[in-house]
C-alpha cells in the first residue's frame, strides 16, 4: 500500500544535525528495503508561484496558494505493507 509522509515546518532546513542523521538513516533503510518510491524536499515557500493555466489562461501569481505559518517542506512516498 502506499503511503504519503509530509514534512510540516515553518522553515527550511531546520533539523539539527542528529535530526538530519535520523532522515538519512530512514531514507536508506527505506531505498535498502525498495519501499521508497519518492523523498523530497521542498523550497521555502517565499520562492513559490502558483501557475494556474485554467481555460489556458496562463496565469503566474508568486506566493504560496494559501497563506499560512507552516508548510509541507518536504515529503515520502513510500510502499509499505498496510
């Protein structure tokens, strides 16, 4: 079954260096097992633009699509046994 795990956080790279030895070891232990499909992390949201193309209207607004503290900074999408 597949899963997807956010990343909620108000910054980016805010992890602390055991932290980021935690991620790492995950995405390793998930890759060694075949069960990681995608991880990814995502820019600060001050870099987002919303690019609606509805009725081809082409439309690029920067900024984030709702304005909010925190963020999806990253995500996994992994296939586990449920």
């Amino acid at each position: 079954m597949r899963f997807l795990l956010n990343v909620i956080d108000s910054r980016t790279e805010s992890a602390t260096g055991d932290e980021m030895a935690a991620i790492d070891a995950f995405n390793d232990a998930m890759a060694a097992k075949g069960q990681r499909i995608m991880a990814v992390g995502m820019e600060h949201p001050s870099t987002a633009a919303v690019y609606d193309n509805r009725q081809d209207q082409g439309e690029v607004t920067p900024g984030t699509y709702v304005q909010q503290d925190e963020t999806i900074m990253g995500f996994w999408v992994i296939d586990v046994d449920s």
